[in-house]
C-alpha cells in the first residue's frame, strides 16, 4: 500500500488516501502481512490498472470483483493472469467470443491482458487484494469504496466511455453511470457457469461507438 497512485489518477482520487475508511484497509492490509498471510497480487501490482490505463487515456471500463488467489495470477488486471500460468475459464470464455466477434482474432496462449490496458481499457476489480487461497477474503475492507469512486470520477469527468458490464456485480455500478454521458453494454458474466456471454458482440461494439467518436479504435489482439 506504499506504492504512489499514477499522477493523473491522483489528481482526481489522492484524497481518498486520506480518509477514515482507507487508514482502516491500511491498518487490515498490515494486520494480514504481521499474521504472515501470502496477499495477492504483489505489492507493486496492487494499482496495476491505473498505472497502464491513466485517467486521461480510459476508453473503456471493463468491471471485475476480486483477484484471482492462486499463485502468480493475479497482478493488477481485472480477468487478467501472469504469463505462465493456465487461463482461468471466464477469460476462456471470453477468448471464446473475441474469436467470434472480431475477424481474425486468434486466441493467444496466455492470459495477460496488459495490452488492452495500455490501449485504454481500465480493467478495476471491486476488490484488488485478496488473501492466498480464500476468494472474496478482502471484500467488503475498503477497497470497494475506492473503486466505486474511480468508477464515479470516471463517469463525472469524462464523456463518451464505454463501460463493459459483465454478470450482476459490475451491473449494479451502472447506478454511478450517466447513460446519456457514456454507452453502457451489458451482458451476462463470462463465467461457465453462466449462460448467455458468447454472442454479447461487445469487443466489436466498443470499436464502432469509439469508431464513431472519432476514436483509436482498441486492438484486441494479444501477442
């Protein structure tokens, strides 16, 4: 939690740092590494999605809830994972439409996704520490009252963005969404355990409303 938020993202959410509710993830975050608890992702990755997607660059917001809590996944991405290690089976799924949706689109052998993240697409988990081996153990500790205000700083300070909304989760951030400000997609989540993600068309969705605008339109691809 030492680590520096990236400028142009603290200039609109360096306050939070100083508020009641964060000295108080501070202080949960420190109790947790003193217990001897593995946190993931490391350190330097926790603010891995404003670091690679600065404020003035967002496009795109893709929502998440909680890191993945087996080791080296997790490093700062929403639905991304460390090279080396297999895909989790919703960024399958989501390969799965990409393939469908965006002509020519091969499916890489990874699961790291920063290339989207440089192009624009902020991808926020709810959550962005989670303690080794115990899904959602770091919920409901502060974290979701920092992102809920990235999400608001984003949709009050920009126009035009395009917020992916997958499964019922991300869906309730639309309450912080100007939809006549901002293009919100929704669909169901990408987990197998969910039907209805393939077929959702959203990666070629985002390039034509960014398209339009006038905008780069987001490379999909990944190396």
């Amino acid at each position: 939690m030492a680590v520096q938020l990236e400028e142009s993202w603290n200039r609109v959410l360096g306050d939070e740092f100083e508020k009641e509710y964060m000295k108080k993830l501070k202080a949960f975050l420190l109790k947790e590494k003193q217990e001897g608890k593995t946190i993931y992702p490391p350190g330097n990755c926790i603010f891995n999605a404003f670091t690679h997607t600065t404020f003035d660059k967002v496009k795109a917001v893709i929502i998440g809830q909680d890191p993945y809590h087996g080791p080296n996944q997790a490093h700062g991405l929403a639905f991304s994972v460390q090279k080396g290690v297999a895909i989790p089976p919703s960024l399958r799924n989501i390969y799965k439409e990409l393939q469908t949706d965006i002509p020519g689109f091969k499916i890489p052998a990874h699961g790291e996704l920063t290339k989207w993240a440089d192009e624009g697409v902020l991808l926020l988990n709810a959550t962005l520490t989670v303690r080794a081996g115990e899904a959602g153990s770091h919920q409901k500790k502060g974290w979701e009252e920092f992102t809920d205000q990235a999400i608001k700083v984003v949709a009050e300070k920009k126009e035009g963005i395009v917020f992916l909304l997958w499964g019922r989760y991300a869906q309730s951030k639309a309450a912080f969404i100007d939809d006549n400000k901002h293009y919100i997609l929704k669909a169901p989540h990408p987990s197998p355990l969910a039907q209805g993600f393939i077929g959702c068309k959203h990666f070629s969705k985002t390039n034509d409303i960014l398209e339009k605008a006038g905008k780069k339109r987001i490379d999909w691809q990944l190396e």
